[in-house]
C-alpha cells in the first residue's frame, strides 16, 4: 500500500522517493539525470522536486558535489508509513 502524500506532494515526489527506495532491491543513490532516465519526468523536473524533499528533509546527498541523492532516514520511515504524513508537512 503506498502511503498518503502530504499537501505540498505532487506524484512526481512519490515516483523519485520510490525509485531511489528500489523496492526489493538494494536502495539506489543517482543523479536527477538518472532519476529522469528512469521515470517519465524530465531532469529539470526531477532537480526541482529533489530540491523540495531535500529542504523537507526526505532525501539527503550522497555525494553533494556531483549531485548524487540518497533516501534520508525521514525519506524510509516515511515510505514504511512509520511517520505520519502530518510530519513531512
């Protein structure tokens, strides 16, 4: 079951949380290029909705200098529906 999203949401945000999650596989770090590789968005998409779950703490670098993103642990609980979606508000 894929939980709720929060207001400020759009799907595009839930389609990068999930692809960089990699369901039952190994959790994925990439670039917004790959991301949009990846999905139907484009990378100008992709950078402005990582810039959001960023400051909202969901997505986190793993390689700040060549832009290389990462789930967050608030990302993973969110994910799980261990957090409520009041707290990504």
């Amino acid at each position: 079951m894929r939980v709720p999203l929060a207001s400020w949401m759009t799907p595009a945000d839930r389609v990068i949380l999930e692809r960089l999650r990699n369901e039952g596989n190994d959790e994925l770090v990439l670039t917004p290029a790959l991301i949009a590789e990846n999905t139907d968005y484009a990378r100008t998409t992709v950078r402005e909705h990582l810039a959001t779950l960023l400051e909202r703490k969901l997505v986190e670098y793993h390689d700040k200098e060549r832009a290389i993103y990462r789930l967050s642990d608030k990302g993973r609980q969110y994910l799980r529906g261990e957090i409520d979606v009041d707290e990504v508000e």
